[in-house]
C-alpha cells in the first residue's frame, strides 16, 4: 500500500478485534454499515477500515464509541443472506489510524493513516520470538490447538505478523486484543504477547483439575444424558467407517492411518470442533483410488479409429499416442509419458485430451489452470486451517475413482504467481516422471502415486512455461489447420454437431464446398476452427428458425441447400476481404510474417522519412527485441548506402518513424529484422515494396539472415492471406517439412542468406536500378557471410 493516507469506507466491529495477516468471516446486518460494504465493494481495490466499538452495545456509534486505531482490511469474499444480511471473508492488510470520521448519514468513511511496524529487525526480537511460539504452542495443548498450527509460526519470517497470528487466537478481553492491535513497536508489541501468554498459561495450569471435571461432568450430563442418541448414532457412523477401511483395498501404510484416525474418533464427542476434522480426513483418505484402475485396451487399431473418427488432422500426437500403447502392449506397466500439446486456440489442444481417455479406455478428469496463483491449490492445505481441503490434483483422482486416468492440465502457460506461492513450482514434482510416485499432498499427508496417470498438458505457447516445467513435458506442437483441413472438419465434425445442437437431423442442411469456404475465408481469420463453428452455428440456426416458421415436418426429411448467396444472406457483409493486405504495391511498407500463441499472422511494417536532424521514432507497442532489430536494419542501410545510391549522410539529415499497425497489441521478437531494413530502403530509395511477398527473418549488422521460430505457422498465415511469394531463412530450409503439401504448391517459396538478396526478390525495381553505387558490383559489397 503506497498511499500514506487514504480515505475508505469503515464498519465498526463489536466484540471483535481485525489484525494484520488474519483472514476471518464477518456478519454485517446494520444498514450504515451495508451501505459501507456496498461502497466499498463498488471499489476495484475493495478495502476497508474495521475498527472495533468500545461499547457494543452502542448501535449507531460515532468517533467517540470507537477505537482510533483498527485494521485496513481487502474484502475477498462476499455472499448475501436471505435475512438481507451479508457474510463477508476480509484479510488484514495493514494497521490503520482513524485521523477524520465521516458519517455520511446513510454510511460510514474515514480518512486513515497507514500505520507501519517498527523496530521489527532488533537483534533481540529472534529470541523474542521464539520465546512467544514456544509459550503459545505450550498454551495450545490446554485450547484443543492442533500442534502444526503452532509449528506453522516458526516459518513465519515477520515478528511483527508472528504477534498478530497469536493475538488473533487468544480468548482474551477485547480491551487486551486492541492494546495490542495499537503498538507499533514490534519489539514492545513481543513483549506484551509473552506477558500475556505467561499469564494464560498460569492462570489455566493452575485451574486444569477444576475445569477438567467441569468439563466430563458437562458432557455426560449434557450431551449424551437421556438415552445418548447421538452417542448410538455416532458410535455406529464411526463402525461404518471401520467397516470401509477393512474391506476397502487400501496401501498398508494407509490402512494404518485410517485406523489410527479412527481410535482417535472414539475418543472424541460428535460435537468436538476436532471430530469434524478427523472425520472429513478419514473420509478423503476412504475415497480416494489408491489400488483402483481402469482395464485399458491395448488394441491399435481400434485406438487409431477412435483418434481419427474425432479429430482430423494432428497426425504426430496421435503418433505418439499408439507408440505409447504398442510400448505398453509389449513391455507392460510403464511410467506414462507426459505430453503437452502447444498451439493456437481452437486446434482441438482440449477435446483430443477425451479422445485419448477414450481410446485408451482411462477416465478422463481435467484442471484449468487458468489464473491459478496459489500454490496450495495445487498441494492442498494442511489440515490446521478451518475448511481445508486437498488440492486439486487429489480432488480431480477422487472424481476420476482411478489411480490411471487421462488428467488433463488445461492452459497450463497462464499459471501466475504471488506472495501465496508458486503453483508452477508446485507442479514439478507432479510432472516429474522420476518422483510423482511419491505425491505428497500437505491434506493427505500420505505419499500418492501418480506415476500412472497419462499427464496432457496444453498451452498456447511456451514463453511463458516456466523451463524447469517446460523441461519435464514433451512438447507436441500442433500449428493452425489449412484452408482445406478447415474445410474436412467443418464437414465431417462441426456441421454435424450443430444440426444435433439446433435440434435438426444429420445432413438436413445442405453447405455447398464453396459456401463453406466462402464462410472459411470471408467470416473467419483464426488458425483454428473455433469462430468458424460458430459462424456455421449461427447459419444452421437460422435454417431451423425457418422450419419453426414455416411449420416444415422434420420427418419429412427436408433438405436444405445452402450457396454462397445464403451465406451472405445469413451472415451478412463479409468480415475480412479475400485479401485483407494491401494489393499495390507501395513506398516504404513491407509485409512481414509474425508468430503468436493465435498462429501466424501478417505484419505490416510502415516506414515514414521527414526533413529532420537524425532523430529515430518507434511506435506500435513494440518489445525491446524488435526495437533492436529496428536499429541493426539502419546500421545495414547505412553500410550499404554508397552502393544503393543513397546520400551516406542520410541518417542526420533526415527523421525515420518506424511505425507497427495496431498499435495497442504487444509485438516483439527478432523475426521481423528482415522486413523492417526492406522497409526502410524502400523509403530512402523511393522504390515501392512488391505487394506479393512477405518476409521472414532476423538481422545482421552485417546483412546475413538468421533463422527463426514458427515457420509452419506463418507459412500458413501467408496462406491464408493469399500471399505468393515468401522470403525465409535458408537455413529454416529444414523445416519445410512440417508445412501441408497443399500449402507449399501455392507458395513460391525463397531461400535467403543475406539482405541484398531479400532487397533485390523484395523491390519492385530491376537490379541495376536499385544497386546505384558507380564501380562497386553487388558481390564485392556484400558483407562476407
């Protein structure tokens, strides 16, 4: 929190006390204090200052009923109640003191200085600390305190949070708790926690006889007297779960815990806040498949037909699919591989996880990770926190009811990081062949197996797969589809689906080659197949609205014909033209080929020169790499000025813009390098740029060409764009043979070494009117490469 003083909405707090670090629920009724709530949840920050009342029993409370001194709290949670009340989860940021109190009639504000800890790095409050832990965890015997609570503390690195952890759980006065909440002064503040602990912990040895019996006398006079019904009830429900331990086919090391867990059970009264804990544990630890598994079919052939009837396309996954099989079917058990298939979206990355479950005849569960931040969603709580639950790795075994299913960890490059933990981090060992035999879930507590389950993680791109992750995984790509896969797909897939979706009969509808491809390259423009599903939805839905309209008998198997007249009559104007690129050929703008974790696409690069004094401007969003290449293309201009007939003093007697359409997306990379020299020579030299070729490939200072990343993709991107010619790399020669067969006979694809050969294929202009330098021939001037 950078602000000093910031003015929030406020909610007094009657008997309670909000500290620093604390997450704790709240019950908000009073109307100023929900209008408070509202205000605040209106916020994007959503914070707001919990002092507590000195009197509760003061309901509309002014600046002398309340504390100076409270907590600046971030609201994490909020539900409504059918009492018109509201339930929040607030977690304590900071201290706060209340300098203006603002009663606004209908609500509560006040302006606060953040308060900040100090002397919290004395040399004497490690000592200190470790003092109060011990004393607490001596304390915590006597509360019904789970001992890995307190020893949770002794990883807390902050003093000042080590005290407010503490003060949150003591049963003391509200007057004690906001004495302690008001000292800023780390070192004080560790002081008066130990003089109160000491205290608690004499004053409850010395009465631990009296209120020990008290207590036995309470429960079987209360609780189980008059017959004991809940005591039958909870002897049986514990018989049960003995009962399921011994039948269930357990590990003999958790065998052994569920029965431990379960003597402790008998021990405790159903009403024990400790019982609720127990029980929940043993009942994830009876549900989980430690010894179950599916009976997977080995055959081929049959696993073959069952990846080819659901998706087109993608031969190298499913490749890789019947070589696991046929290993398995020869070797027997082995650890199963772990893939991740990365590509744009819409390829069919998700729905080949079911495919393979379903060939392989495994359970399939899968896990976004989408905005997962927290490392514990991934290795559970432990079990000292109230509501904790196992991560969701042991939450998806549990639904699957096999230790062998298809586990899919879905966009596993948009996992993010924070103060909570790196989940990231907390995936290496679930990923890792060598040591997921041995899962250790901080719920479970028990080492799981997860050495047979078929691991398919999918991404858009690996940028941003931390490279320990990313070097556990074997990395499949899958690249865009070609205008003639979309076209198989939309076909044998997508239409078919949607008439079942609209309610219409298979085949009712009727789409034409050239009114599907007209909706593949008017209404689309994506590497996958995503829009075009929903463009062909949104025809068919139309054709059903007519049946409804026209009273048309489905039985009667009508058939519906649909042209490229009906598709613009469905869709309407077209979204992009044939050729979105512009067709003339222009001073000063190349075409260049770009890769993003959408597939490939076009990049237009545009090149103004200005009357000025040397100065150079970037604009478009562009990433460090790429204005570097910017300046490595001016310092090949500029060594080879004299032999392209440009003023060698060009660079400070005149501006250059450099300038990326778009200017609101990000763009980086060195792929570009190419492009933007043979824009820049085609601004100083006047010579237009050919509108038929797009380039790819990173720069030199001295004119050679360096290979590049995504080739497949922006060859297919050219493709799409109706673009002929395409510069590459020479030494990417290597990975034409990935590109489809139908892509490469409509590209006419050249290799390239060195820039003067790209400026030559590039300009619209013979060779000697570029090359003007008097007496020096192309060669002799070329920079050795």
């Amino acid at each position: 929190m950078k602000e000093k003083r910031i003015t929030i909405p406020l909610i007094p707090l009657r008997d309670l006390v909000a500290f620093p670090h604390i997450v704790m629920p709240l019950i908000v009724g009073r109307p100023k204090s929900l209008k408070s709530l509202e205000e605040a949840l209106l916020s994007d920050e959503k914070l707001i200052f919990l002092p507590t009342q000195k009197n509760s029993k003061v309901n509309d409370p002014k600046e002398q009923d309340i504390y100076a001194i409270g907590t600046i709290c971030k609201i994490k949670g909020h539900q409504k109640m059918p009492n018109d009340n509201s339930k929040i989860v607030v977690e304590g940021l900071k201290r706060g003191k209340l300098i203006s109190f603002i009663d606004k009639g209908e609500m509560y504000l006040g302006e606060i200085e953040v308060l900040e800890d100090t002397n919290a790095d004395l040399p004497e409050n490690k000592n200190l600390v470790k003092d109060v832990i011990d004393l607490f965890k001596s304390l915590s015997k006597h509360l019904n305190i789970s001992p890995e609570y307190t020893d949770v503390l002794y990883s807390i690195k902050d003093p000042g949070e080590v005290t407010d952890v503490i003060a949150a759980q003591l049963s003391i006065p509200v007057e004690k708790k906001q004495s302690i909440l008001e000292e800023t002064d780390v070192n004080k503040r560790l002081k008066q926690i130990k003089t109160i602990l000491e205290t608690e912990l004499e004053n409850i040895t010395s009465e631990r006889k009296s209120r020990s019996k008290g207590r036995i006398r309470t429960e079987s006079s209360g609780i189980f007297g008059q017959g004991s019904f809940e005591q039958d009830e909870w002897r049986e429900e514990i018989e049960a779960l003995e009962r399921k331990a011994e039948e269930k086919d357990l590990p003999e090391k958790v065998k052994e815990v569920v029965l431990k867990e379960v003597r402790k059970l008998k021990l405790m009264t159903p009403l024990a806040a400790e019982a609720t804990v127990v029980r929940n544990y043993v009942d994830w630890l009876l549900s989980l498949p430690w010894t179950e598994r599916s009976e997977e079919k080995l055959d081929l052939k049959e696993a073959k037909k069952v990846l080819d009837e659901d998706h087109w396309g993608l031969e190298k996954v499913k490749e890789r699919i019947i070589e696991f099989l046929a290993v398995r079917k020869l070797a027997g058990p082995s650890k199963a591989p772990i893939l991740c298939l990365v590509g744009p979206p819409g390829v069919g990355k998700t729905s080949l996880g079911r495919s393979i479950a379903k060939s392989t005849n495994r359970k399939f569960v899968r896990l976004s990770l989408g905005g997962v931040r927290d490392e514990a969603e991934i290795r559970g709580h432990r079990r000292t926190y109230i509501g904790a639950l196992p991560g969701r790795i042991i939450q998806m075994m549990k639904k699957a009811g096999t230790k062998n299913p298809v586990f899919l960890l879905d966009e596993i490059d948009k996992l993010c990081a924070d103060f909570r933990g790196d989940p990231a981090a907390a995936l290496l060992e679930v990923l890792d062949p060598e040591q997921n035999h041995s899962f250790l879930d901080h719920y479970i507590d028990i080492e799981y197996d997860l050495s047979e389950v078929f691991f398919i993680c999918t991404a858009n791109t690996t940028y941003t797969i931390p490279p320990a992750l990313l070097d556990r995984m074997e990395v499949i790509r899958i690249p865009g589809y070609t205008e003639q896969e979309k076209y198989e797909i939309a076909k044998r897939f997508i239409i078919p689906k949607q008439e079942k979706n609209s309610g219409l009969k298979e085949g009712t509808c009727d789409f034409s080659k050239d009114a599907t491809m007209k909706i593949i390259r008017e209404y689309t423009r994506e590497a996958g197949v995503r829009n075009l599903e929903r463009e062909i939805g949104n025809v068919i839905r139309k054709i059903a609205k007519k049946i409804v309209e026209e009273g048309i008998d489905l039985e009667s198997n009508p058939k519906f014909k649909v042209t490229p007249k009906d598709i613009l009559k469905f869709l309407g104007p077209p979204k992009f033209k044939p050729s979105d690129v512009d067709t003339k050929a222009l001073v000063g703008i190349a075409r260049g080929l770009a890769w993003t974790e959408f597939g490939g696409d076009v990049l237009m690069i545009e090149v103004s020169i200005i009357p000025g004094s040397g100065r150079l401007t970037i604009t478009g969003k562009l990433g460090d790499v790429m204005q570097e290449s910017v300046k490595a293309a001016i310092t090949y201009v500029r060594s080879r000025s004299k032999e392209l007939g440009i003023d060698p003093e060009f660079y400070s007697k005149t501006d250059i813009h450099v300038h990326v359409p778009e200017g609101a997306v990000p763009k980086d990379g060195p792929s570009a390098g190419i492009t933007i020299a043979t824009a820049i020579v085609s601004a100083l030299t006047k010579i237009p740029v050919r509108p038929d070729v797009s380039m790819t490939g990173e720069i030199t200072l001295r004119g050679r060409i360096l290979p590049i990343g995504g080739v497949k993709e922006k060859l297919l991107a050219a493709h799409r764009y109706n673009i002929k010619t395409v510069l590459v790399p020479k030494e990417n020669e290597k990975d034409l043979e990935d590109v489809p067969k139908e892509v490469l006979k409509t590209l006419n694809i050249k290799m390239v070494e060195h820039m003067d050969e790209v400026i030559e294929l590039a300009l619209e202009a013979p060779a000697e009117k570029i090359w003007k330098g008097k007496g020096v021939s192309i060669e002799e001037g070329r920079s050795p490469h």
